[in-house]
C-alpha cells in the first residue's frame, strides 16, 4: 500500500510523518534514519547554541540529504522576541538552505519571507484558528495542528475539533496533527479527519538514537497518559512533562510575583528570556544520568509505548500499523 497526499507532494516524502522536533532530544542520527526511512525530520535549532554547531550539522545533513530519495529534514525556529539566538540560526539556515521549517510561539514572518527566497516550506505551530490565520495571511505552506496531550507546548483542543476546523477554514493549507500519536491506528484516524500527516515526538525518545539518559526513555516506557502533567515553570509558557516526585517537589505553577513579572508591560519581555534560559538549564541536566532534578519533557502518547527501539523500526511499525488499520476499516466499512 502507498499513501500518496499534498504533506507528501509538499515534502517529496514517501511517508506523511514528521519527527518532531524535540528539545535536548533530535539530534543527527536521528534525522538521518527519518531521511532513510523516507519521512521528514525536524530538529529545534536551539539544541545547537555553541558557535559553529548548527552550521556543521547542516553541513552534514546537506551531505546526506542526497542519499535519501524519499526523505528530507527541516528546522524548528522559536520566533519569540524572547530567544536570543532565533535571528542568527534563521541567518545559518537560510545560508545553508534549510528545505522546511517548522516555527513556534510568535509571528513567522521573516522566516516565510526568507525561506521563500529559495523555495523552502514553512509549516507554523498552531492551537487555535486565530493564530493559524496570521500565519496564513503571512503566507505559509501549513499548520502544525498541535492539540491535546502533545508533549511539550500543548494545545488546549483536540485534534478531533482542532483538524475538522483548520481543514475547514484553510482547505488550501496542508495541516499536520501534532499531539498523543504513537501508533499506526492514530496515524489513520487523523488521515480520516482531514490531516495530510502527523507530527510524532515523544514516541522517539525512547529511541536508540536518542542520546538522552536511560532513566529518561525508561520513564517514558513506563508512563500513563494520567502521569503527564502541565507546568508553565519551565518555559513561562503551559508545557508537558512527566510527573515525577522532582516536579511534584517543585509545583506546577509559577508563584504570584512570578506571575506579576510575566505579565507586565515593562518586565515581561525580558523576565520571561529568564525563565527560558533557566528552563532550559534545568532541562539540559535533567536528560543526564543520576540526576535527580528530573523534569522530562512528554507527551500524553506515553501511555502506547513500551519498548526502546532503533528509529528505523519504531518508522517501519508505524507504517506497517497504518496499513494493517487500514485493511481492518475495508473489512468493517463495507
């Protein structure tokens, strides 16, 4: 069986599957078996901060791209004012002609523009219509239909609402599930709502490839959908994480005065680069052995994963329980 849809067309994907891009988590191998396996595969530019890094892996992809008839790879661009480094890694990118980007949490503007200039894609994260139409008047290519139980920065709506209504107010746009996919049977449900692919993250983090701790994949093996929780102590911004004693320990909210910083005027831009930076610093230890201070990013799909697998067979299974899904409606849809 063959799938055949715009994601695809759009792409040159043989697959219309993203991996997701993933903090502390994408990393080199893991875009290249997405390539090989003829889906596409998106990294944060900020898993690549120190000088040099980012162009060299660009470098390096651009190399193997070749290689990849049916795949291809993009980058994922946070294009709030609060990331330090978003205006120097969309210089590097379109230096090194990124095919696709992905952006999230502000305008994507300059990066539909920039990439236009060579015929690269752009897809923005997007939770509700008001958001996606900014992105559409802008030009964009699609929409990262990001909905409940995603991991990371969570959409507050489902899929089964969130799709229906994207499709039905931009029919010309490609749109992308994004949130507790992990299975071929959630691939096919989504095709079935209007979707022209999937987004699919946390199912890869418990990945050979993935070189983030043990503890970290064991956690997502082990999880259940009622142990990811919301915390906007991370980032500043409501994100999902697993729900473990650190995080318990630590709360899940910011404080009033917190608050009071986020939200004012004069203070929110630069409190909330804060939190990030800091974030983040939290975040990187945490993917370590034997650090206790454990804030793990994940998704709700933690529920449908067992089992620690190399990136080209969690894909192949993927592809395969597509199909066989697909089969099982024919036998029951008469």
């Amino acid at each position: 069986m063959h799938i055949e849809n715009s994601l695809c067309r759009i792409l040159n994907i043989e697959f219309p599957m993203i991996m997701a891009p993933m903090f502390l988590v994408s990393n080199a191998a893991m875009m290249k078996a997405a390539m090989d396996k003829g889906i596409a595969g998106a990294f944060p530019s900020l898993n690549f901060r120190k000088e040099g890094e980012l162009a060299s892996l660009l470098d390096e992809l651009n190399i193997h791209l070749p290689k990849s008839k049916t795949g291809t790879y993009g980058v994922n661009l946070i294009v709030q004012k609060t990331n330090p480094l978003y205006s120097k890694h969309l210089a590097v990118c379109v230096e090194k002609k990124v095919p696709f980007y992905i952006t999230s949490l502000g305008s994507p503007r300059e990066v539909i523009e920039k990439a236009k200039s060579y015929g690269a894609k752009v897809f923005c994260d997007v939770t509700n219509i008001e958001h996606a139409q900014k992105c559409y008047d802008l030009g964009c290519d699609g929409f990262i239909a990001v909905g409940q139980g995603a991991g990371g920065h969570a959409g507050p709506y489902s899929l089964q609402v969130l799709i229906p209504s994207l499709h039905k107010h931009f029919p010309d746009k490609a749109v992308i599930a994004a949130g507790s996919i992990a299975t071929g049977e959630g691939i096919l449900s989504v095709l079935a709502l209007g979707a022209a692919g999937v987004s699919v993250g946390t199912r890869f983090i418990a990945s050979s490839e993935a070189t983030v701790s043990s503890e970290y994949k064991q956690a997502i093996t082990g999880a259940g959908m009622e142990d990811i929780v919301m915390t906007d102590r991370i980032s500043g911004t409501p994100s999902t994480i697993i729900n473990t004693p650190y995080v318990q320990k630590i709360g899940l909210h910011q404080n009033w005065f917190e608050r009071l910083l986020s939200n004012n005027s004069t203070t929110k831009k630069w409190f909330k680069m804060l939190v990030q930076i800091r974030g983040m610093k939290k975040l990187e230890a945490s993917i370590h052995p034997g650090n206790y201070k454990t804030l793990w990013i994940a998704g709700q799909s933690s529920e449908l994963i067992e089992d620690i697998l190399p990136c080209a067979e969690i894909i192949e299974r993927m592809k395969k329980e597509t199909f066989e899904a697909k089969e099982l409606l024919d036998r029951i849809v008469t």
